[in-house]
C-alpha cells in the first residue's frame, strides 16, 4: 500500500490525542496529587500558604498540587505566587461568582483551570505555564501532551482578561459556553489558541495569539452568534469574524476567516489559518494558500453557491469540508499531504469538483461516514500518490479523471455510480467494486496491480467492453449465455453466466486471471493465467470445463469462494459450492498455493466443492508433484491429493501440450531442456557416424 510519510506521522498523532485526552481525564480523577481545597464553609485545607479574610484568598507562599474550590462567592488572589501540579491547576467546577486573579500556575498536563458548569466567573492577570513532555517519537511537537489551559464547558458569562498562556494543547477551549467576554490575553506557543465549539454571544477583544492556531468548529446546530472583531490577532494579523456581512472583499492580511450568515463575500489573496463559512450564500474563495498542521483548512456548512477556485492547501488534516450545502464548485485547487481527508463531503447537493490536482493524501476525496450526497461529479482532476483517491457513493459522476499511483484510486462504496473516460496508470487498485449497479465506461487501466478487484459478491455491475485493460478490453459480462469471449480480452469476469467460451487469451498479473461468479457449463480452453494473485477464481461457480489451460507463477493456482462469512459459531446465510468443474490435461506450476476452497475453513460451515482432476487416462500437470512413473507411460503411478475431497488420480509427468498462448517460464525451460538434448543427441550421432566412416579401412 502507498506510504504517505508526513500524512502517516501526523495521522498517528491524531489517533493519540484521543488517548492522550482519556489518560489525562483519568489522572485527574484518580487524584494522585496533593489536593489543597476551599471547602465550603470557606476552610482552607492542605495548605497553610493561604490567608483567609472573609471571601478574600491570598496566597502567601508557592504552593505544590491543586486547588479545588467548593464555595462560591469569593476572590483568590495568588500575590503572584505558584501553583505547580502535575495534572490539575485550579478548579472552578459548578462555581459561581468567583475570581481568580494574580495567580501564576505551572501544571504539566491536565486542566489548568477548569471552568466547566460555571457561572459568572473572572479570571484576571494570571500567568498559565505548561510544562509539556515530548511523547516518544513527537519529540519536535511536545504540546501534543500539554495542558489545557482553560476549559470552558456549559458555562456561562466567564471573563478572561489580561491572561499569559503559553506551551499548552489548548489555551482557551470553549464548549457550549455562551456570553464569555476574553480581553487583552496573550497565547502563546500551542497547538489550539481559542477553540470556539457551539459557543454564541461571546465578546473577544484584543487578544493576541501567536505561535498557535484560532479555530471554529463547524457542525450542523452549532451556535456562532459571537462578538470579534479585528482587534484580534494571529500572529500579528487580524482574525476576521464577520456577521451578516454583504458584498465585502476579506482583508488581505487576514490570519482566520469566519463568516455566518453572509452573502456576496469574496475571500481572495490571502494567507489564512482557517477559512469557515456557515450559513453563507453567493460568496467565493480564491487564490489562498493555506498550510500546516495549525490549519483548519476551507469548512462550509449549510451553504449555497460558493466557488473555491485556484487555491494552495497543503500539510493539514482536512483541506476542504463540505457539510450539508449545495452548488458547491471546488475547481484548480492544489490540495496535497492531508492526513485525513484532502477533500470531505457530508450531505452535498450538486457539487462540482473539477480540475483540482489532488497528491500524496490519505483519503483525497471521500464522503463523511454514512452521508449522503447527490448531483455531485467529479471531472477531469489529477489524482496522485493518495492512499485512497476517491471514495465514491450516492450516484457520483467520475469522470476523465487521472488516477496514477495511488494506492486505492477508486472505491465504490455503494452503488450507483458512473465511472467513465478516466485513466488509471500505475496503482495498486484500480476501482475496487465493494458495491453493485455502477457503470463504467471507456476507462483506461493500464500497469495496475489490480485494476478492477471484486469485493464480496458485489458482481451485479455495468462494465461494457469500452472499458480497457493494458490495451485490452475488459470482458466483464452478466447474465450473458452461449457467447465466446473476444480473443483479445485482457480480463474476464463471468456473472451469472452459461455455455460461454473461454479460448486463447493470456490473463496476466491482476488479482484474479479469470473469475466465474455463478456461472456454469463454460469451457475455458488454452489460455496463460498468470502472475495473479488467483489463476482462477471460482464463487458460486459449478460444471464447467477447464482444458489445457497453463496456470502459473499465480498465488494460488485456483481460489473457491461463494458465500457468506460466519462469526461467532454462527452458520453463513447462504454458499453455493463450485462443485463438478472438470479439470484436464492444464499445466500446475510455480504457484504459491495450489488450490484453497474458503468452505471448510474457520469461517465457513460447508463441505469444500468437489470437483473431477482426470478423465480416467490422464489429469493434469503439476510442477509439485513428487511421484514416480516406472512404466514410462507419462503417468504418475501414484495419485496427487489437490485439496480435501480432490484428487488427481492420473496426474501428468511432463507438462501436457496445451493450446495457450503463452507457455509459463517452467514448460519453456523443459522445453528447451528437451530440444538441448535432442539437439545434443543428433550432433553426437551424427559426429559417431562421420568418424566411422572416416575409420573404416
């Protein structure tokens, strides 16, 4: 499979953040460290560097562990004292009306102060220091296992001002926390700066983040009704959120772009770290170039008519997100090293994604989970290096695109789909059928390793001869009957099929060289299998005839399948064997694996097929066979077990002389080996009879 270094690296840390958040939520709750408490009779316990006057604390001392505080109404002034904990700072949780103020705190992960289920809270010059350790392997991103600075969640009416925070996860985490006001903070080296997720009626002014990223979270129901204008700044550039805006052009200096419920925008020229339109119409996003793992990339949600034209977006983790919004137009965009999707798609109506060159991507462009999505055509892109290029469901328009050397180019994860004109050069797999009623048409497979796998029984599919591999047509017929496959087929495939004839042609290198889903009294006669991962594949496939066929150097030489998996004890719901195929006079040899039936493994609960190896004269050829022929007949004196329920009791000694177009690299060599000591055998017959004569007096 395709190896995306950067893509990989990052994609690893993103499936440990869910770990790094689970353990730090479990060290907080075990409660592994000192614990100093206002209790709510207003006691201060666990620590004696706390003076106490009424509702007023003031530190007098550092102080080691956290402080946990049960009582509302009240000031803790640090003094501009420490509090240094491993995995917990200050915690505010269920509060009201208290202030936090002065105070510097050192905490190496965790929440530095959380504010979850509070109200009414102020948090006022105080200095928030992560002390992150590097996770082995991200030595070069040790905030990955930083604090939270301060976690907002279901708060109400918090302010934040005048704040110091540096090397954290998060600095400011807002989750369904309405009505905070943040001013004049200073966030400093992390990874998220302010993290806004279904927050409204917030005021931000005048905070300055730098080294960090500004990040909203857009998802269907999510509240954006907030107060923050261009005071706000990223790195020394504004942070543009605007509402209800109309017919405006976007600062060229802008560092984050937030639109909800606007119209006739024009995003264009710029650098962002994020570009967010909710609720939007009209508006168009051109000629940005957005990077790096601080990036949000381009996220619509709930909008209509919006182009992305000619935009830069690489080394990130989404580069364009789509969420139930229509006539969308994503057209020339350089989009390349996402680590999850390049391009995502939820709930789309008639999106047009065209012309983009797409590279070195984990999923280039796929739908979110189970979404649906409708009217949407995918043309004339250039997909490249991605691990899979192009997931496709919901009646999808592929076409006259270039896939080269992805590792999936094209998956069809339902069906439904038109795939046509489009080339696919260099994969390791083609489309890969995982569903049924797609249509492909004029599509060129040319050097793939598996240019058109078949998963399950997702036979039932439209493939017509336009189709080409290496140059020749792909046979891929259904429901077809006393027909005989064109003579220069480069791939067979026959479903629910009868009295076809299969006749001289050479299948080579794909996963399977000929497969027979339901198909029965067939002839396949004198062709080449090989290089595949299975010569023959059988499912579901019973009486037909394969005659003098060379099967070799495959993985297997012949694969049964034909039901459904069993788990947990339970019998499959369905298996129909490849039962009284009969095999004669083909040539065995170099395979892997003679023959595998997948009834009578573990997962299967059925009898392998049985079929008939000879006619009662002779079998076949098989290059692992180790008997003897002392009669010289031709024919093994001893029979060759096949598989379960399988043998060859007259199994050939030599290979047979097959009709095939090709001999596989094992005949040739006996061949040859023959004509040598033919050869070898007239010259030294000959050479005996000239020196005779010469010595005959």
């Amino acid at each position: 499979m395709k190896k995306l270094a950067p893509a990989v690296t990052i994609l690893t840390v993103i499936l440990l953040v869910p770990m790094i958040f689970l353990s730090v939520d479990c060290v907080v709750n075990a409660r592994i460290e000192d614990e100093n408490v206002i209790e709510e009779d207003g006691a201060v316990s666990g620590t004696g560097n706390i003076q106490r006057d009424g509702d007023f604390y003031t530190f007098t001392a550092d102080i080691v562990g956290s402080l946990t505080v049960k009582k509302d109404n009240v000031v803790i002034d640090g003094a501009g004292f420490t509090l240094e904990g491993d995995n917990r700072g200050v915690v505010l949780e269920g509060r009201q009306n208290v202030t936090v103020k002065n105070l510097r705190l050192l905490v190496e992960g965790g929440y530095v102060i959380d504010v979850r289920e509070a109200r009414d809270c102020v948090l006022l010059n105080n200095s928030l220091i992560g002390n992150p350790q590097p996770l082995p392997g991200f030595e070069d991103m040790p905030t990955l296992s930083g604090p939270i600075a301060i976690n907002f969640l279901h708060s109400q009416n918090i302010t934040v001002k005048d704040n110091f925070i540096k090397e954290f996860f998060y600095a400011l985490s807002l989750q369904r926390s309405n009505g905070s006001t943040l001013i004049g903070n200073d966030l400093v080296d992390g990874v998220l700066g302010v993290s806004l997720e279904d927050s409204s009626e917030c005021v931000f002014r005048d905070n300055r983040l730098s080294n960090c990223s500004f990040s909203v979270r857009a998802y269907p129901q999510y509240q954006y009704d907030n107060d923050l204008d261009a005071s706000n700044t990223l790195n020394g550039k504004p942070i543009i959120y605007w509402r209800n805006a109309q017919d405006q052009t976007v600062p060229s200096d802008a560092a984050y772009v937030m639109l909800v419920n606007c119209t006739g925008i024009t995003v264009q020229d710029c650098n962002p770290k994020g570009v967010v339109l909710a609720s939007t119409t009209n508006s168009t996003i051109r000629n940005v170039t957005m990077e790096g793992r601080r990036s949000d990339g381009i996220d619509l949600l709930d909008c209509r008519e919006i182009e992305i034209l000619n935009n830069v977006l690489y080394d990130g983790a989404i580069a364009i997100g789509i969420e139930s919004s229509q006539d969308i137009t994503i057209r020339g965009n350089d989009i390349s090293t996402f680590m999850t999707r390049g391009i995502n798609l939820g709930n789309v109506t008639n999106t047009r994604i065209i012309g983009n060159t797409i590279f070195n991507n984990s999923y280039a462009i796929a739908p979110f989970q189970d979404s649906a999505s409708s009217g949407t055509i995918i043309a004339s892109n250039n997909f490249t290096d991605n691990s899979v290029a192009l997931t496709v469901r919901g009646n999808m328009q592929v076409e006259n695109n270039t896939f080269v050397g992805n590792a999936q180019a094209v998956l069809c994860y339902s069906g439904g789909n038109a795939i046509t004109g489009n080339m696919f050069k260099g994969n390791e797999r083609g489309v890969t059928l995982q569903s049924t009623g797609n249509v492909l048409r004029n599509n060129c497979f040319d050097d793939n390793k598996d240019s058109l796998p078949i998963t399950q029984d997702n036979f039932d599919n439209d493939v017509d001869l336009s189709n080409t591999l290496n140059g020749k047509p792909i046979c891929y017929w259904v429901n077809k009957h006393n027909q005989t496959v064109p003579q220069d087929a480069g791939f067979v495939a026959l479903v629910n099929c009868s009295s076809i004839t299969v006749q001289g042609l050479s299948l080579k290198d794909q996963v399977n060289g000929i497969l027979l889903a339901f198909t029965t009294n067939s002839n396949v006669t004198g062709n080449l299998f090989a290089g595949n991962q299975n010569g023959i594949y059988l499912y579901g496939a019973p009486n037909n005839t394969f005659v003098g066929n060379n099967v070799t150097d495959n993985g297997y030489a012949l694969y049964i399948s034909g039901g459904y998996i069993t788990y947990f004890g339970f019998p499959p719901m369905s298996y129909t064997p490849s039962s009284g195929n009969l095999f004669l006079c083909n040539n065995f040899a170099g395979n892997n694996e003679t023959l595998y039936d997948l009834a009578g493994a573990y997962t299967m609960d059925s009898p392998p097929s049985e079929n008939v190896w000879d006619d009662g004269q002779e079998g076949n050829y098989w290059s692992t066979y180790t008997g003897t022929d002392a009669d010289g007949n031709g024919i093994g004196d001893s029979s060759y077990v096949v598989y379960a329920r399988n043998t060859d009791n007259y199994p050939l000694i030599q290979p047979a002389p097959n009709v095939s177009p090709e001999f596989p690299t094992g005949t040739l060599l006996v061949i040859l080996l023959a004509v040598v000591l033919v050869v070898a055998f007239i010259c030294k017959r000959t050479l005996f009879t000239t020196t005779k004569q010469e010595g005959t007096p």
